[in-house]
C-alpha cells in the first residue's frame, strides 16, 4: 500500500464497516456545539432557512449548549425540528457526542455556530451508490478582510491531501464542515471527550474512522466561516491548536511540533501572520500538560 500523509498518519485497516449507499437530505442531522454564541446560532437558523429549498431540509438540526453564560435560547418557530440540548462537560467533543446520542438521522453533519450555510452546504452531499463513511466539506470565509484572507490561503480549515493506494482523500476531517455517516461514529465510540478544547478533536475522529472505512472531499459543499473575531481570537485559535497537536502527537505516536515556516502567500502581513501562528501554537504544545 503507498500511503503519503502530510500529518503522517497511517491507519491501521480493519474490515470496512458496511455504509449507508444513499444520501438523502431526511436522513440527515446537522450538530452544532455552541458556548457563549447566541448571535452565531440566531444567524445560523436565520439564513439557513432563506437559503435552503426545502426539499433540501434535514431530519432535524441539534444545538448543543455548551456551558453558555447566558444559555443559548431558540426561537421554536421553524419548519423542522430544531433541538437545544445542554451538555455541562467541557468541549465541543462532548458537546458533538450528545448530540450524536441525541440524532434520529443515518448521517450527522457537523457545523460550527460561527459557520453561515449556503444554499448547497446540504444538497451537494446528496448522492447515490455511496461508498464512503464520511465526506470533508469546503470552508470559506464570510469576510474579505486580511485576517480572513490569511485563514483561507493557507487553508486552515481545508484537510489537506493524502494519497492512500494512489487516491486522493482528505488526509482528516474538519468539523466546522464534515458529513459523518452515524453508525460508523458509534463504532468508534464518538470524539474522544480527553480533547477538552476545540483543537485536535475532529483529527483524532478521524484518524479512528479511517480504520474501517474511507473518507472523501465534497468541495461543493460550502459553509461561510465567520473568522471576525480580531487579532487574540487568532492568537487563542492557534494555542488551541497547539495543544491539540501534543495531544494527536502523544496519542498517535506522531511527530507535530510547530515549525517556523512561510506563508503561501508571500506579503509583510502574512509573515507576519505566519510568525504569530507559529510561536502561537508553539505556545500550547508546550503548555499541553
């Protein structure tokens, strides 16, 4: 087996578990976590149903509150069912396993609360004939700032490739865009609830879901990522990430100490972006205890 994965993971293969072959919108429960992030939700609910058609709805979407100071609240008013559960564990880990536990559909979609869906984020998962466990949507910026265009030339929420027996896939999965099909996610007993932050959990996913079965991009399904939270939420984002790497590193026997490196995109703001990310994350995998 030829195998080249950029985080240098290889999964250990078991029989490959047998999948759902259709995907239809019914069938689907998007999960959202959520902590301290009504405005997120408010506009989430708001837009998606502008710009979903309704033969596209989901069986149902499932909010889980997440020790929000106030709690998250709904408007009920909807023509599906929208469920607002709470989770008091810390981490979006255990807040997307509630909401697994919780889901009526075959498949789970795992969406961000500071995501915006576009009118194709459900309809391009649809298919027939499926033969994969899980599927890596696109994610794009809501803003045209420089911050959001540095997250997005350097792709930070895109899976990079891996190419295992000569075919390119997602070498993980992104939650802030990702269609899972359920019962393989009870097979592998959900996110590991250790990665108590939102960093590393969603990569651990799917490390444990390549195992028994394959995963594949679905560029056409995009989410706007609404990345407007300033200069420090860039600085708390990468220090998350830093931990989650010391944690993926120790679980998977792997080697991701942050490196000094270059931004695609060359200009004075991007190094200097670059520079922050770097000594960010260099930050928490150091600190992760």
């Amino acid at each position: 087996m030829s195998l080249i994965s950029n985080i240098g993971f290889k999964p250990l293969k078991e029989k490959p578990i047998t999948v759902n072959k259709d995907i239809i919108s019914k069938d689907i429960s998007i999960v959202i976590p959520v902590k301290n992030n009504q405005m997120g939700i408010n506009k989430f609910l708001t837009t998606f149903f502008e710009v979903t058609k309704e033969i596209y709805y989901p069986k149902e979407i499932i909010i889980v509150d997440n020790n929000s100071q106030p709690q998250i609240s709904i408007n009920n008013d909807y023509p599906i069912n929208i469920k607002l559960l709470t989770c008091s564990k810390i981490g979006p880990a255990s807040a997307r396993n509630k909401g697994i536990d919780e889901a009526q559909g075959k498949w789970i979609l795992f969406l961000d609360s500071d995501c915006i869906p576009t009118e194709n984020s459900i309809s391009s998962y649809l298919r027939n004939n499926n033969t994969y466990i899980a599927y890596a949507g696109n994610i794009q910026a809501l803003s045209n700032n420089k911050l959001s265009q540095y997250y997005i030339s350097q792709e930070i929420l895109i899976p990079p490739e891996a190419i295992d027996n000569d075919i390119k896939r997602p070498d993980y999965l992104i939650t802030a865009n990702c269609l899972v099909d359920k019962e393989a996610l009870k097979i592998i007993n959900g996110f590991d609830e250790n990665f108590y932050q939102a960093g590393g959990e969603d990569i651990d996913m799917a490390f444990r879901l390549l195992s028994i079965g394959e995963i594949q991009y679905q560029f056409d399904s995009i989410v706007l990522h609404d990345f407007n939270d300033g200069i420090i939420g860039f600085i708390k984002r990468f220090i998350r990430y830093g931990r989650g790497n010391k944690q993926l590193e120790i679980k998977h026997n792997l080697k991701l100490k942050p490196k000094l490196f270059l931004p695609i995109q060359l200009s004075s703001l991007n190094t200097i972006l670059a520079l922050l990310q770097y000594i960010s994350m260099y930050i928490g995998y150091k600190r992760y205890q």
